[in-house]
C-alpha cells in the first residue's frame, strides 16, 4: 500500500494545483504528477481535510483548487 502521507506525493499534488487556473480533477492531477490515480485522489482528499484544498462534488467528479487566499488583510 502507498503511503499518502508521503510528504513529497503530497508537494507534488500541491504544485501541480499551484499551477492551475481552474479547478483540476484527479485525472489531470494524477498526469501532471506522475503518481498513480488512486494515490492522488487520496492525496487530495487528505488536503482538503486539511483545509489546505477546496474540494467540490460536481455531477462529473471532484474538483480540487488551492484555497484562497481571498479576505487576508
């Protein structure tokens, strides 16, 4: 079993959304990773546990994007 917790699966999931305008969904971000499907869905489930995603349910999947950093003075 793959080990999510894994610090370096879990900077390379937050840069490739780092890198996204839009939401991305786990497929894109599991290509852009270089990681298996399964390994970044959870990865990315984790974060927005976290607080450090936003995760949202849509009718074709999930959708992930970096929090805001909106409403920081």
């Amino acid at each position: 079993m793959i080990d999510v917790s894994n610090t370096p699966i879990r900077d390379r999931v937050l840069e490739v959304l780092g890198s996204c305008d839009k939401p991305a969904t786990v497929d894109y971000v599991r290509y852009n990773a270089k990681i298996c499907w399964s390994s970044a869905k959870t990865a990315l489930l984790e974060l927005s546990l976290e607080g450090k995603v936003e995760a949202t349910r849509t009718t074709a999947g999930w959708l992930f994007q970096l929090k805001s950093k909106e409403g920081s003075v």
